[in-house]
C-alpha cells in the first residue's frame, strides 16, 4: 500500500489543519454546533495525536436516532488499541471498566459505546475505557 | 441520499431546507473522514476512505447528534437539465428516492 504526503493529495493542505473529500452535492450538518469546528476542536480530550473523524451519512439515521443505548462514559483513564489477534477472548469484566467495540464520539455526551461487554467477542480494536463516573442514559 | 423531492424549478434558498425527501434505507456504508492535514502520509483507497500512515491513528466515529452529511445526488429538474453531466431522468429515478414529476 503506498502512503502519499497529504501534501502531494491536496494542493491546500498547508492553508489549513483539517481535511475532508467531499463532493459539491454532499453537506456536512453539523446538529448541536454552529461550526464543524466547533466539534474537531473536542479532539483535544481523546489521549492520541492522530484521531481521524467519520462522519455518517444521514441514511437511516433516523433509526439510530430513535433507538440509541448509549452508556456515557465521561473520564478515559487509557486507551488499549488491538487485542493480539486472538479470536473469541472473553473479557475480564471489572466494575469501573467497559469494553466497547464500538465507538462514538460526541462533544456534548462524551464517548458513546453502543456495544457493551462482557461477552464473548471477535478480535479487532478495542478500546477499553476506565471510568469512575459512569451514568447510563437510556432512551428508547 | 436526497432526491429532487418533486421541484420543476430551482428553489429560492437554501438547499437544505427545499430539499427533504430522501432515502430511508439503511444499506450504506458511506462515510466522510475528516482528518489533520499535519498528519504526514495518507493513503485514499477510495473517497470514503482515508488511512494514515501513523500506525498510532484512531478513528473516531462523530456521533450523528453532532454532526452528519446529507448527500444531494439530484435536484430540482432545472438544475438537472443544466447539469453537463447528466444522467437519464429514468436513471435518476431509479437512485434516488423523492417525487419526481418531470413528465
């Protein structure tokens, strides 16, 4: 797989300190903010250097809108990323600790893990969060 | 994905608040990355893709209560009759989803 310099992938690269493709039909709606910016500049709280944002598209968003189950995890202790490649490892479950597969992030809610363990998973990234503060919010 | 949602006419205004039937389906995997322009090497395997030649890079999926993307593939039949790229109206039908009343 060969790595460009961002710089030889877009012309403006150096006017600016983020990058997104978009088409000219596609727009970016941004729903608690005023300003796209507004949400990047969260990226400070997460402990990485190098965190990319994904944006959904807004198909059959209305179904992940209605029926979240969301546990807000408000503090991040550390982040483990990869689980050695071992299939169907069953987690240790500790009180303060959550597994997430998934992950969302949200400037208003803190990180959002829809996929909670324990349980039996496939191996794939992880993250694992130590939290003390730890409120459920379920809506349905 | 958006579709003409019945316009003849180009609408006064803005896009988004003209244009409001849309795919409700949930087969898609289309995603925008937004990342840091700092980052020094990147590959795109596609539009929707970007990865990063750190190996220490996280994505982080945005939740859709902060922020999402509204795809707009067809618009009202003046702009689709303007378009150089235009494809068949029966082709357009068929990718999107929206009233349509050009006939």
């Amino acid at each position: 797989m060969k790595f460009l310099s961002v710089k030889n992938v877009c012309r403006y690269a150096h006017e600016t300190e983020w990058l997104g493709l978009m088409d000219v039909d596609e727009f970016l709606i941004p729903v608690r903010t005023t300003t796209v910016t507004q949400i990047l500049s969260q990226e400070s709280m997460l402990p990485h250097s190098w965190v990319h944002f994904v944006v959904a598209n807004s198909v059959g968003l209305n179904h992940s809108l209605q029926q979240p189950l969301f546990v807000q995890v408000r503090e991040i202790r550390f982040m483990q990323v990869s689980y050695l490649g071992h299939e169907n490892v069953i987690l240790r479950y500790e009180p303060n600790v959550i597994w997430c597969r998934k992950q969302s992030f949200s400037p208003t809610l803190g990180l959002i893990a829809d996929d909670l363990l324990p349980k039996t998973i496939p191996a794939k990234t992880y993250l694992c969060y130590d939290v003390q503060a730890l409120s459920c919010n379920v809506w349905k | 994905m958006f579709g003409s949602s019945g316009l003849q006419e180009r609408p006064r205004g803005l896009v988004l608040d003209n244009y409001l039937d849309r795919n409700f389906s949930r087969n898609t995997d289309q995603k925008k990355v937004i990342f840091r322009a700092a980052d020094t090497y990147v590959t795109l395997p596609g539009i929707h893709e970007v990865l990063s030649g750190q190996k220490q890079a996280v994505q982080v999926d945005i939740h859709p209560h902060d922020l999402y993307y509204n795809h707009y593939r067809c618009k009202s039949f003046q702009d689709h009759s303007v378009d150089p790229l235009r494809l068949s109206p029966f082709l357009c039908e068929n990718h999107c989803i929206g009233t349509i009343h050009w006939f």
